[in-house]
C-alpha cells in the first residue's frame, strides 16, 4: 500500500489551485497555505481596467474543467477570477486552504526527512513534500523616478489597483508599456477626459478578433463540451504556439518571419498618421519582448483625447509629469504599469534545504531549477512555472498541468517507498543549466531589447527549447538525473 504523504501547497492561484486537486486525487494529505484572503494568484492582484487574458479564454482554463461561460474570445479577468473561485470550490480544495498565512520559512529537516513550515503568524506545519505555486508576476516593480513622491494627485500601481478612484472625466497618465499598460490605456480612452501614455520603448502589437460569445454559444458550448475542445485544441491555436516557440528558436526561421510581417503590417494598416506610426513603431525585432494582443489599442491611441509620449520622463513634479523635452503633463491620477520583480518565485520566503543550504545562496547569481521543477538539496520541493520554464504567448495552466504529471510521478515513487526524496542532482542541474544558458543567448529574447524575460546578467531566464521539447521533458524523470536519498 502506497503512504499517505502529507502535502504543503504554498499559493492558492492557478497552480496552487490545480497542485491541491491533483495531490488530494492522489490520496494524500493536502494543506495550501495562501498570503491572501481569496485564491486566485495574480488574478486576485490584478483588478486593473482593461484587465484581460491574452490566451483564448478556451486554453486558458484547466484540462479537466471547461468552462461554457466565457463571455468573449479572450476572457475578462473578473470571470478568470471567479472560474478559479468555482473551481476551488467544486473541487473540494477551498476546505483545504489556510489563507492569510504567509509562509515565513520552509526547511528541511534531515533527522526526520520532513519539511518544517512557519507562517508569518506562527502557524507551524511539517510535510513530506512541499509545492511551491507562489507565481511569477506578483511583487510590484515600483520605477525609481524623481519626484514620485512629491505628487499631489493620486498614484498607484497597476497591481494595487484603488477601486475607489473614478477615473471619469480626469486627466489620467499610464507609466509602462507591457501588456498592462495597453490594456489600461485601451480601457480608459474615452472614459478619462485626457489619456496620456508614457512609453520607454513601443510595443509590437498583434491584432486579434476579441469576438463576444451570444448566448447561444454559450449554450451549445454546456450541451456539447466538444464545441469547447473544438476552440481549446483549435488547429490552428495549437499551430501558433508552435509556430512562436519555432520563431524564438530560430531568428532566421520562416516562422519569425510570418510574425514580423503581421505585426508590422498592423502598425502599417491601422496607424493613419505618419508621425503617430513612427512613435508607435519599435527598434527591435517582434517577439523580443511578450507580444502584445490587442484588437483596439491602435484605434484608442489615436482618439484626441489621448496622448502617446516617448520623449521620456525627467521628473515627477506636484502637477504631474515633465518629460525629457521640458513639457509637463498635467495630471489627476498617476497609474504606474511598471510590471513586477520577475526574479523572486517563491522568494522571500527563507528556503533552507539539505545541510543548511539556503535557497538565496544557490540563488545568488540567477534564479533556475533544473527543468523548471527542482533545485538539488532542495528534496522533495518541486515548483510549478519556477525559474527557466517556458514563458510566451501560450497558456500558462497547460504548463502547470504537464509540470504536476512529471511531479506526481516522483511523488508516486516516494509514496511508493521505493525512494526516500527526490531532488536534482548537482550534476543534472550543472549540465542542464550550462545547455539553456547557451541556448537561451541565441534566441529572439536575446535579439537586443530590454524586458523582464531577461535576468541581471542579460541572458534569457526562460525555456529556450521548443513547446514540444518540453512537453516530451515532461512525459516521465529521468531518475539518474536525480538524487534519491533523503
């Protein structure tokens, strides 16, 4: 008879949420640990207008529980919210998670082979095996600019969004050009009696057909769940992340090639003035940063009532913004897009694994496990989307699921008793890490941009091999690239 382990989740967002439902499936004991009151990770945080998914909401839900729902093609993220709120509840994972308990420490014993847990608040727990689904995205990157503080309006950042501001009628500025920054600005163009956008570096964008679904989708979609494996499993859809994770790979590749001509076909064709095109056009290669989708930022960009700045920002004055060609933009309510610290993970939790080692030591120069999913002398501690995983414009739940089937069949083995613990091998990690970091230097990450898929040393911090190369990774360890023993 396999063992009933007892397992630690730490984070109640979309991996968390799938970690807990298949380790209770599994027959163990399940225990998540949430910083927060609610679960929902990132989609909890995020409250931004505009806010929205950029997979098609279809893909972006769990392989297991479809959702016949979705009111548009790329799904709100109010309704990704409480999808994860229905699913952790119709899943019997919402009775499992002790929220409000930031985890402080995690530490591995080695007289009992057991991790201890210490939450900020002093709840202490021990486990045999410990997943940490803390995300990627969810500490606030604040910019360091001049005078930030001394303004006397009203700033925040994008992620600590202030439900109590209307935005209506007031001359609104928009920091940070990723994702974040389109969408907000999209949202409030026409809403705001002035929308100014303040860019670093202009976006690629590429169009997408953000269709609403009638009613009677929707109602086809609960009678026939194949209609949704139809949208999930699209051909096509699946033939565009392969085409991306090609195109990254390779910067002379056809599939690279298809990707600029659309992107540049867009600004081209939806951009009418001249002078406008050329601010919005970038000076590097599309697929450098994270694409960006959107079906209307184009058209909202060019309403008169919005302003695109690319001078730069010399300060942050009482008034509002004074940018590098001396004007000051005159503002209400400052929101800053400035993204997250991407390099943290599980940090800053106190991590100390096999013989005292600290995960902020192994961490010191960059952030990596081997495979994305263990770090040596870390046994038994495996994360979902950690360090080096693949990152692009896919969805991220289906990495997660191909993650937690590679973990489980660790896991089984450990329950199995027919190994003690499970973590890289030093040499495993070595090879692996020494592999990607080449790799990594000769994709499209690395073609001459700045963006947080970079780590401090510039190099690509993510999974420079294809899609498939890591599905096929994550069919089934490689138990000699492990070390087995407690």
């Amino acid at each position: 008879m396999a063992k009933t382990l007892k397992a630690v989740v730490i984070g109640a967002g979309m991996a968390g949420i799938l970690a807990a439902i298949r380790l209770k499936e599994m027959g163990h004991d399940v225990t998540v640990l949430e910083k927060a009151a609610r679960v929902g990770g990132t989609w909890r945080e995020n409250r931004y207008a505009g806010l929205h998914c950029d997979v098609p909401a279809h893909a972006y839900t769990y392989s297991f529980a479809p959702n016949a729902d979705w009111s548009r093609y790329l799904s709100p993220g109010p309704e990704i919210q409480r999808y994860f709120e229905k699913v952790a509840d119709d899943y019997g994972v919402t009775p499992l998670i002790r929220f409000d308990q930031e985890v402080a420490e995690a530490r591995w014993d080695d007289a009992t082979t057991q991790w201890a847990i210490e939450t900020k608040s002093g709840l202490k727990l021990d486990a045999d095996l410990v997943i940490a689904a803390t995300g990627v995205l969810h500490h606030p990157k604040m910019p360091e600019i001049e005078g930030l503080e001394s303004f006397t309006g009203t700033a925040f950042h994008s992620a600590r969004w202030q439900d109590g501001v209307d935005l209506s009628g007031k001359r609104v500025g928009i920091i940070g050009n990723g994702s974040t920054g389109v969408q907000i600005v999209s949202a409030l163009a026409g809403v705001a009696a002035k929308t100014v956008h303040f860019q670093r570096s202009p976006q690629w964008i590429m169009p997408v057909d953000n269709q609403y679904y009638s009613d009677e989708q929707r109602a086809a979609f609960r009678a026939d769940p194949q209609l949704i494996d139809d949208i999930r499993y699209n051909p096509e859809y699946e033939a565009n992340v392969r085409r991306f994770s090609r195109a990254i790979n390779d910067m002379e590749s056809e599939e690279i090639h298809q990707i600029e001509w659309a992107v540049a076909n867009h600004l081209e064709t939806a951009v009418a003035d001249p002078v406008l095109r050329e601010k919005l056009r970038p000076n590097y290669r599309a697929a450098c940063k994270r694409l960006i989708f959107s079906w209307d930022y184009y058209e909202k960009v060019q309403r008169p009532d919005v302003d695109v700045v690319t001078a730069g920002i010399e300060r942050i004055e009482p008034a509002g913004v004074r940018d590098r060609g001396g004007n000051l933009h005159e503002l209400d309510v400052l929101i800053l897009a400035t993204g997250f610290h991407a390099d943290r993970f599980v940090r800053p939790i106190n991590l100390i694994g096999r013989g005292g080692t600290a995960l902020n030591d192994v961490w010191a120069k960059r952030p990596s496990a081997y495979l994305a999913v263990s770090v040596p002398d870390f046994p038994n501690l495996f994360l979902l989307n950690g360090p080096t995983g693949p990152v692009g414009n896919f969805s991220l739940i289906d990495i997660a699921e191909k993650q937690m089937t590679y973990i489980e069949q660790l896991i089984d083995r450990v329950a199995a008793g027919e190994i003690r613990a499970a973590s890289a091998s030093r040499e495993a990690f070595a090879d692996y890490e020494e592999r990607r970091i080449a790799a990594a230097k000769g994709t499209i990450f690395a073609s001459g941009c700045t963006s947080w898929y970079l780590d401090a040393e510039g190099v690509p911090a993510s999974w420079p091999w294809s899609y498939d190369a890591f599905t096929e990774a994550m069919d089934a360890p490689k138990l000699e690239d492990f070390d087995l023993a407690a």
